[in-house]
C-alpha cells in the first residue's frame, strides 16, 4: 500500500500561493452567493473560497486569499470571509 502524499494536503510555504482579491473581484464573486452559514445554516454547502478557486482560476490545494474588503451576502448583508460556508447561486 503507497503512504499518502501530505504534500497534497498540506503544502510547504514555498508551494503556497496567497492571492489578494481586490474590489472588482469579490463583486463578481457576490453573483455567486444565494445565502450564507448566518441565514440558511442547512442549505450551505461551500466554502466561499471555492467561488474565489473558480473566480481567480487558481489550484485550491494551494491557494489561500485575503480579501480586499469583505463580501456581503445577498440574502441577510453579513460579511463574508474567505472560509464562510454559502449556498451558491
């Protein structure tokens, strides 16, 4: 039986990619958000840095994201941070 890779799941700091998410970004990224963990804790099924992965077309095993100004909801107006869990639109 083959040992399984760590690096895939937890990658070096030279490996790591951090990406500032700027204004017109997380606007575009908002589209993508029906509800929250805050407003609908049952129907939340991805972290909001999942749209981040698609939005940026980055590698989610490496990509980590710091968001220029927080997201809001579009259903109850709470921020939304980069691991929040939403239910995509």
């Amino acid at each position: 039986m083959t040992p399984l890779r760590c690096e895939f799941f937890d990658p070096t700091p030279e490996e790591q990619v951090v990406v500032l998410v700027e204004h017109k970004t997380t606007r575009n990224a908002e589209r993508f958000i029906k509800a929250c963990e805050h407003c609908n804790p049952d129907g939340v099924e991805w972290p909001f840095n999942a749209v981040l992965d698609r939005a940026t077309r980055s590698d989610p095993s490496l990509t980590d994201y710091i968001l220029e100004e927080p997201v809001k909801c579009r259903q109850c107006r709470r921020g939304i941070l980069e691991k929040t869990l939403i239910e995509p639109a």
